[in-house]
C-alpha cells in the first residue's frame, strides 16, 4: 500500500513539475510528430536566415540584443555572423570551429573542448532536426495551432551544471526552427529567432570556409 | 621617490561612474583568445554586478562587488572555477572599481613626475598614480610586495564618467583583458 501510495506521488510530481507552457499541450506520444519532423529535415539541405538574439540577464534586468546572419548546410557546416552589436563570425566546418573577431581569427577543434562542442552540437542538432536523437537530452514535445515546441531537459553532467532546458520551437507549416531557448540554471536566458528562411537555397562552399 | 604627505581624497575624484556599461571584452590569456560582452551594472543595494557572456550568450561568470569590500560569486562556469583566477579577477576589478581603499593605511610617494598613492591591501598595495598636481590619473598598479603584478588604465572616462575603453596587462604572466564601451544595446 505504501509503496503504490510513494509510486502514485512520484508519477503525480513528475507530471506536475514537468514544464506547461501557456498555449501548448503536451504530446505524450510524439512518434507521428517525429516521423513528420524527419521527413522534412531529411529533405532540408540548407538554410539561410536571419536570426535576432536576445540574452536575458535576469537579476540585473537587463538584455543583450544581437542580430546577424545564419547559413546551415548539410550535415555539419554553420556560420553565425553577428552584425550587431559588433561583427563576429563564428563557422562550423568538419568538426573544426573558426571565429573571427575583428582582427582576431581563430581556428579550434571542436574535441578540445567538450562543452564548446556539445554547445556547438546543440545548435545543429536543433536547425537539423537531429536533437530527439541526442542522448546528452531527455526531450518532451508539446504542441499548439501553430507550433511544436520540443523541451530538452540536459542529461550529461557538464551540460546540467550549465543549462535547466533548452527549447526549441518549430513551426508546423514547414517543421523548421523558428525559435531556440537556452534556460541557464541562474535564471539568465538566450533567445535565438529565425526570420527570413530560404530553405535549400544554394550557399556556395565559401560561406563556410575556414581559412 | 619619497614619502609626502598629502590624502587620498583627489584620488577618489576619478572615480568611474559604472551605474551601467556594457563592453566588448577581450581577453587573452597564455595563447587562449575569448572575446564577448561585459555587463557592469550598480544595483540598488550598492553592489556592482559583473558579467561576461560570450556573444552567442553563453555566460562565463557573474560576480558581484558588495558593500564593505564583500565578495560574490553568483555563477561562473566549471572551467574558470579556479581559486586562484577567480582571486585575480577580483582583485583586477576592485582596482578598477575603486574598492578596498582604506584611507587608515593610505601613503603616498612621489618622484618629479608622479605620485603614486598607495593603498595597503593584504596582500600586496593598489597604487593610483597620478600626476603631481593629481589633475590626471596615469595609470593603476597592483603591486605584490616586491615588485608590480597589474597595470590597468581608463581611457576618456574617470570622474563620474564611463571610461570608453579600460585595459588590464598582467606582468608575471601573460594575461591581458581589454574593454571597449558598446553603446547603449537598445531592442530593434
């Protein structure tokens, strides 16, 4: 009897704490929007778009706002172009990571820094559509008219001591990335939008180049 | 130089204004180069906030300045949580931010061109070397008893203002941070 009773609250607490956000419901059994969302990736060669980007500081009440370009190619190649407030290019090309900062340039590998890379495979995992099948995750998916918007609570334990979830909100009309969402343990967050998509248009290899 | 007697009020006339700036900050320590914002801002119990993010938002530390020369780590990442960066850091602003200047211990020492206006800390002094009139401040020295460690400096900006640009050079070893102001980062 107990042990059903202490059973009953923890499924109870789970389906409590587990995030609701306003507008959505959740989808329990996410196996149809899956098979939707990798048929369409698997047809998605490229994106190019803008994107703003919206760093919530939550105890000091201030944003950091950031607006630039975006490519993506498949499988692995991404550039960032931050226009604003000062240009910075960040590419990622065959597991290497080129950033120019003004005069700066800098090219890393990936592998020598294990956050750096899972922070990087976070990016093309969500404009992918390959993050429900990222371990490091434990996804949930909810659902509203317009969007899906898939929750991944950190499982790695460099990853939990850095982010609470991350989620990702796609639009349903075309199942690409419209928004990601980086929730910090501190409370801090980053929002990333995408406007302006072109889907599979030609980006020449010279956009990814590291020099 | 030689021991004058003079007070340390003049020094504390270039104080920066720090109520709230963001900066592009670059950092370049032993052949590692990273780069992003640097958020200072005086919060309404006194204290300052610091915080650098890098520009794809991820946060590296978050420090806060108290009242009464208190210290608070509010996050930092594992990989700069070292005692000993985390000291250094700390001491390089509380130079920058006019802190820890007991005026019980202040002394001043000057040569024919400057004066350099000390302020024992535990371990080591913060100097503030001004001109000899005190009509400009030159530059910040952290000193260990022996020999300087840090020289900072505040360009187009002390005395009430946001200094548009700050640096920091480590001498014992090879640690540098510079920051350029950004203006004010409205929503579009």
């Amino acid at each position: 009897m107990i042990k059903t009773f202490v059973l009953a609250c923890l499924l109870l607490s789970g389906l409590i704490t587990r995030a609701q956000y306003p507008g959505y419901t959740s989808l329990p059994h996410y196996e149809t929007f899956q098979k939707a969302f990798a048929q369409a990736t698997t047809a998605t060669e490229s994106i190019q778009a803008d994107f703003t980007q919206e760093k919530a500081l939550s105890m000091l009440s201030e944003n950091l706002n950031s607006t630039g370009k975006f490519w993506y190619r498949k499988k692995d190649k991404l550039r960032m172009e931050y226009m604003r407030p000062y240009a910075y290019i960040m590419i990622l090309n065959a597991g290497k990571i080129f950033i120019k900062e003004g005069q700066k340039e800098n090219t890393v590998s990936a592998n020598s820094n294990k956050v750096f890379q899972q922070v990087n495979r976070i990016l093309i995992d969500c404009v992918a559509g390959s993050m429900l099948d990222n371990r490091d995750f434990q996804p949930a998916v909810f659902e509203s008219s317009a969007s899906f918007l898939v929750e991944l609570k950190p499982l790695a334990k460099n990853l939990r001591e850095l982010y609470k979830n991350i989620n990702i909100v796609i639009d349903k009309k075309d199942y690409t990335v419209h928004t990601i969402e980086m929730f910090e343990l501190s409370g801090d967050k980053t929002v990333i939008r995408f406007q302006n998509k072109i889907i599979n248009a030609q980006i020449p290899d010279s956009v990814f180049n590291i020099p | 130089m030689q021991k004058i007697k003079t007070d340390e009020s003049c020094v504390l006339l270039f104080k920066p204004d720090f109520v709230r700036a963001t900066y592009k900050i670059s950092v370049d320590v032993v052949g590692k180069h990273i780069s992003g914002l640097l958020v200072m801002k005086q919060m309404p119990d006194s204290s300052t906030r610091i915080v650098f993010t890098n520009e794809m938002g991820f946060s590296f530390f978050d420090f806060g300045f108290l009242p009464h020369d208190r210290f608070m780590v509010y996050q930092i990442v594992p990989q700069m949580n070292k005692k000993a960066l985390v000291k250094t850091l700390r001491k390089d602003f509380d130079l920058i931010l006019f802190r820890s200047m007991d005026s019980s211990k202040y002394y001043a020492l000057a040569d024919s061109n400057l004066v350099y206006h000390a302020f024992p800390q535990s371990s080591g002094i913060n100097f503030y070397i001004t001109d000899t009139h005190c009509s400009q401040l030159i530059k910040m020295q952290r000193s260990s008893n022996k020999k300087p460690v840090m020289e900072a400096q505040l360009y187009d900006g002390s005395g009430g203002n946001t200094p548009d640009s700050i640096s920091i050079r480590h001498l014992n070893f090879n640690f540098s941070i510079s920051l350029k102001k950004i203006p004010a980062l409205a929503p579009q």
